[in-house]
C-alpha cells in the first residue's frame, strides 16, 4: 500500500504548514497560506497573485491585444526573416497542449518551422503519439535531443539529495540551453514561446529555481557522474553566446486571446490529439513530481496555482475550481503504476525513498546561485559599464 500523509482539512489548522500563521485563502482565487511563504493579502483578502495577474493582464492587453494586427504582424516579420532560409522559426514540443496548439497556430499561418523536442526519459506514450500527430498533421521537421541518461539521472538524484523543492529544474535548465544550442546550430534566430501568462503566470516563487549555478553547485555537492554531455550555460558562455547569436523570443500565444480548453479541442479535431489530464503530466515524473511529491513532501498542492490562473483569466470559476480540488491529487489507479516505476527508475528502494520524504526541505538558497561574471574577475568592471553604455 502506496502512503499517502497529504491531508489538506489537517493542513488548514497547522501553523508549520502555513509557515507559522493562520491560515488564509484568496477570496478570488484557491491559492493559499499552506506550504507558501510569500503569499500575502490585501483588505479585501485578494492575493499578491490575483493583483500581479491584473497588472500583467493590463499590460499584455495594451501591448499586443489592443493592436489588432500585432500577430498577423509577427508571422510576416517572420517570413520575411525566414526568406532565403530552411526555416522561419524553431519551437519546441513536448506533446502538451500549449506547443500543440502553437504548432498548429504556426501551421495555419504558413510558417516554416522545426521543431524541437527535449526527450529526457521521461516521456510518457501519450506525448509521443501527440508529437508523431502534430508533426504529421503540419508537416514540419523534427530535431529530438536526447539528453545523456547518466548524467541527467545523477543530477536529478542529486536534486533529491539535497532536499530543495524545483526537482523539474533539472529538465527546465536544459531544455532552455538545447534550444538556444540548436538555434545556432541550424541559425535560426527566432524561437517560438509557448509559455503564456493567461495560463500560467501564476506561481509562487518559492516553490522554483532555474538558476543554473544553482544547478551546479548542488550536482558538485551531491553528484557522481561528471557533467559532459548534460547541456547548461554558464554565465560567462551564456553571455558570450548571446553576443555571437541573439535569440528572439517569439511570445505568439500572449498575441491572442488564448483559451485552454478551445485550444484542447481544436487540436483534438485537427489531429486527433489525446490529453493526458494535469498540467504537463505528458511527462511521467511531471506528474509524479506535481502529484506525489510536492503534496507529500513540501505540502505544495500546485493545481492551486493553475486553477487559480485559470480564475483570473475567466477561463474558469472560482466554484469550479474548488469542486476541481476536491478530486485526489493523484489518482490512485495512476499512482500504482507510476510509484514503483520512478522508484526503480531512479534506483530508490520504497524505504529510502520515504526516508527522502520524511527528511526536512532544504531551500535553493542554501546551495547559492550564478555569480556574474564581472563578480568572479573585478577587472571586468570596467568593460562592462563601457559596453552597456555603447549598446544604449
């Protein structure tokens, strides 16, 4: 029998789980004081969340919806880029919703894409049916990186070992740098964002860390296996690269009026593709990390956060949401194959991997962050004011 501690009605009256005081939820939205630090509130009990996306949602509007043509705009600018050349644009997919309906989007507009997929191991069945079908259905070319299964599995241990919360930084570091690698390599300059803030915006900062020096300081404390192959930028490369080869991120999904659930069935129509129930649980540790081990180790519930944007979009009501919360987490049918699949996967027997969810969390902070370059050699100073003063 699977163990399962999360018990959110015991969690409401605990002052650890709410970091020491009373517990509160936003009146808008389901985001609460359990396992969130930074949430705070006004007189009304409207959260920091519910007023950021407002201010978010006022300067996305005033930026691309309110000139009409901004999107039609960009896929001509693209073109026009693209001509002489293979490709428009590069995307990345992933088999989820959002690249889907981008790709589809991309299609429908005549561009000329490649895409990209990061395969770290994880992949579930479903998202690679959804790949094969979008890229069948908009005739696009497929790059897939496959990422160096040792070295990613020795980091993502590491992570465990280290007790910090953003196991998924392992796979969001890497996918930024092989995209930007492969943008080179095939000198595409523009990359299609599938990140949108009508969907997503909302996250509590204290539940991720993509810093990459924190990557690294946490794999030399922890790791094994020595990193060659495993694709990450460190400040000084990142800068330089930046300088021989700058990437234009491409935001198209913030140009539109984007909807999740017309985007699910539109591609369900046009592809025939399947959806795999939470957010990003294309990805089998996804669903894993997000469904047993968030709730269970760190009392992190993160469908607060998407339901709650999905709130503050109007995509959803705040009475469907919380009927929404009142479903498991994970449902045990799904939990009974992936449980001992992740665990042999990572070579955890069922003991130490309780002891791993038992052991105290740890903040990113503890392990440090990327140091700029002109920290790590002062003589650089100098050159640094003079460029950023000749780049105005």
């Amino acid at each position: 029998m699977i163990r399962q501690k999360y018990n959110f009605e015991e969690l409401k009256s605990s002052e650890k789980a709410s970091i020491g005081r009373d517990y509160q939820v936003c009146s808008v939205g389901v985001l609460d004081t359990i396992g969130n630090a930074e949430i705070q509130f006004d007189g009304d009990g409207k959260s920091n969340y519910f007023l950021d996306y407002n201010a978010y949602e006022k300067e996305r509007s005033e930026k691309y919806v309110s000139e009409q043509h901004t999107f039609d705009d960009t896929v001509q600018f693209l073109k026009k880029e693209g001509k002489n050349k293979k490709y428009d644009c590069i995307l990345g997919v992933s088999g989820g919703v959002d690249s889907s309906y981008l790709a589809l989007l991309a299609k429908k507009a005549g561009l000329r894409v490649l895409c990209i997929h990061f395969d770290n191991g994880w992949n579930s069945e479903l998202a690679v049916d959804n790949i094969q079908s979008i890229i069948q259905h908009c005739e696009f070319d497929l790059h897939t990186f496959v990422i160096d299964w040792n070295e990613f599995k020795d980091i993502q241990l590491s992570y465990f070992k280290a007790g910090v919360i953003d196991l998924e930084a392992v796979t969001d570091i890497a996918i930024f740098a092989a995209l930007n690698d492969l943008s080179r390599k095939y000198k595409i300059a523009h990359l299609l964002d599938g990140r949108n803030g009508q969907t997503e915006f909302v996250l509590p900062s204290v539940w991720i860390n993509k810093d990459a020096g924190n990557l690294r300081n946490i794999h030399s404390q922890f790791g094994t296996v020595p990193i060659k192959n495993y694709p990450i930028h460190s400040p000084l490369k990142g800068r330089f690269l930046q300088q021989i080869h700058t990437i234009n991120n491409i935001p198209l999904l913030e140009m539109i009026d984007y909807n999740k659930d017309k985007a699910k069935a539109e591609i369900q129509t046009e592809f025939g593709w399947r959806d795999y129930g939470g957010k990003h649980y294309e990805s089998v540790f996804t669903r894993f990390y997000q469904g047993y081990i968030l709730p269970e180790k760190f009392n992190v519930d993160k469908r607060k956060a998407h339901l709650s944007n999905l709130i503050y979009s109007k995509q959803m009501t705040r009475e469907e949401a919380l009927a929404e919360l009142q479903n498991p987490i994970y449902p045990m049918e799904q939990l009974e194959i992936d449980f001992p699949f992740v665990l042999k996967k990572l070579d955890f027997t069922e003991s130490s991997f309780y002891d791993y969810i038992d052991a105290p969390a740890v903040d990113h902070s503890v392990y440090g962050k990327s140091i700029p370059i002109d920290a790590h050699f002062p003589i650089l100073k100098p050159a640094k004011f003079l460029w950023n003063k000749l780049r105005r």
